[in-house]
C-alpha cells in the first residue's frame, strides 16, 4: 500500500512528567457551559441542553508556542477552558463510569474569531469558521487524572499582558466532566486520544497582535500564548 501524497504527522500533546506523548483523535467543545458567560453572550444559562462544536485534530498549539492572527476576522477572543483528555471511550456511558475514560486534564484556549461567530448565529449557520481554524486550540502538557486533586473546583483564570481577565472556579460549569462525557457519547463514539475542551466562564474579550496570554487552572497547569 501506498500513499498519493505524504501524510501529514499526527497531531500530539505532551504528558506533564514524562517523554510520553498524546496522540490527538478528535477535539470536541462544550459552549455556554459557565452560567456568567452565557449571559454576558446574552443567552440563558438554565435553557436547553449542552452545546458541541468540534475543532479539526491539527488545531492544537502545544509548548507555548505563538501563533499567528487568524485570517478573516477584526475581532479574535480567548477562552480558557478545561481541557479532558480520554484515554478510553465507547456510546451510550453511564454516569458511573464516565471518569473512568479520563487519562488527565489540561489548559486550553479556545480561540474565537467572535464577529464570524456572531453573524453565523443571526442566520442560523453552523460555527465552523469561527471556531475550527488554524492554530485555534492552544493546549498546556496534559497532566494525568490521579495527579489532579480536585478538577471540580479549582480556580481558572486567564490573563492578557499581565492583567487578568477570567477568573473563576471550575465548579461554576452548569455541566461537569462526567455529565459532558455521558452526554457526547449519545451523539459519538468517544475514543482514545480525544480532547473535550470543556467551556469556558465570563470575561472574554478581543486579543490583537503582540498580545500576550497565560492561561492556568489549580492543579492542573499553565499555558502562555503570545499572538504574532
């Protein structure tokens, strides 16, 4: 067997305090998943059920590395997130066994290009090209489950050239990690190497070239991303 072209290499996330590596499946996201970003995006946090959207594997960034303004768009925000990596899957999980697919947890940040967002919303279009761009998922070295004292209520806060503009605890998500995991695998077969990063809370703003963000969630990690 032979390819036509050269593949391109698979999509990998460091593991914090190991030469291992994560191979990346697929990248799900969870939006309107903090109460106080829902509504200062002027939604209602108690309607309806959990939102997905999805990024392409290649859109994450790893080691702090810069990444480049985005094509198309006058109005980049960032959004830190809680990043879940599985290290196993299946459909249809229970709630009792949903943490059992987690390998760890890591920072990420997704990345939005808002005025796309916002005009596919007013015509009821999906949100690919504000959300699955190129370098869109920047991701911190994912530190494995058994090391994280308390994923659900630790502090998450990002801040853009040294002063903070999200600050918040992870026990404000209106969905947790397990209820996000049953919920996805009624809709996927959940895998190995699959990334959910898990919403975002309050205080997203633009960013431009030359900005400079660190991102850190309690226990779990730190992500710096300077934007070219």
């Amino acid at each position: 067997m032979q390819y036509v072209i050269d593949p391109s290499p698979a999509s990998t996330v460091p593991v914090a305090k190991t030469e291992s590596l994560f191979p990346v499946h697929r990248i799900y996201c969870v939006g309107q998943n903090y109460g106080d970003h829902v509504r200062e995006m002027g939604g209602d946090p108690n309607k309806g059920s959990p939102v997905f959207f999805s990024k392409p594997a290649d859109a994450v960034v790893i080691n702090n590395q810069s990444v480049d303004y985005p094509l198309s768009t006058n109005n980049l925000h960032y959004e830190v997130e809680l990043v879940v990596a599985l290290g196993g899957g299946g459909t249809n999980i229970g709630i009792n066994d949903a943490l059992d697919c987690v390998l760890g947890y890591a920072v990420g940040i997704d990345l939005t290009k808002r005025d796309l967002q916002a005009a596919a919303k007013e015509k009821g279009r999906p949100w690919d090209t504000a959300k699955g761009f190129d370098q869109s998922a920047p991701i911190s070295a994912i530190r494995r489950a058994e090391e994280v004292a308390d994923v659900g209520n630790a502090r998450i806060m990002l801040e853009v050239n040294g002063e903070v503009k999200q600050d918040a605890s992870t026990k404000d998500m209106i969905w947790n990690v397990a209820e996000i995991i049953v919920e996805l695998s009624k809709y996927y077969q959940l895998k190995a190497g699959d990334l959910i990063y898990t919403g975002t809370p309050s205080g997203v703003s633009a960013v431009l070239a030359g900005d400079f963000m660190r991102a850190a969630i309690d226990g779990v990690g730190e992500l710096t991303v300077e934007l070219k």
